[in-house]
C-alpha cells in the first residue's frame, strides 16, 4: 500500500495500462478495457475483469476500449479507468489523499 505523498507513474498505452511507484516498481499492469452498462453509464469493470467480459456479456453490459490508436477516445471512460487504477495501487479504502502522478 502507497502512503500520503508516494509518487506514482502511469503509462497510459492503447492495449495496456502500467502504473509504477516510485520505490516499489511497477504495481500494476492492467489491460486498458472497461465495462459499463449502457442504460445507467455505470462502470461495472475494469482492467482483467472488463477483459474477461469481452464477448460474454449481456446486452446491456459492454467492455471498450477508452483509447484507440494512441489517443483517448472515450474521456469519461478514461477518468474512470484511472480512478481505479490509483485507488488500486494506493489501496484506498475511503481515504482520501493525493498521490502525486506523473
């Protein structure tokens, strides 16, 4: 677990996210896909989880991709899918802090 003031490094890349501490190496490498129900615009997975979901999904549920080709696609979805991420590699269970990101 990150503590207040660690500082982490996210390479944002168009099939995989890796998220690096500083000290500790690379934390995370995730691939860079959410799921989300359409009707609500809920996120319902991320990263291996919205991987797995490709193709076996209901109607409703759909896993993307947030960047293509190099670029965000999707914003909203992007956010999401970093707010995961950090909250991940900081194991942040309703605290609230702010790692620095590079």
């Amino acid at each position: 677990m990150l503590g207040l003031g660690d500082r982490l490094g996210i390479d944002l890349g168009t099939s995989n996210i890796v998220v690096y501490a500083w000290r500790r190496g690379i934390v995370i490498r995730e691939p860079s896909v959410v799921a989300i129900d359409q009707r609500t615009r809920e996120v319902r997975a991320v990263g291996q989880q919205a991987q797995a979901m490709l193709g076996r999904t209901p109607g409703s549920i759909v896993a993307t991709r947030p960047l293509r080709d190099g670029v965000i696609a999707d914003y909203s979805m992007t956010r999401e899918m970093l707010a995961y991420l950090i909250r991940k590699a900081c194991g942040i269970r309703g605290r609230i802090f702010r790692p620095l990101v590079v």
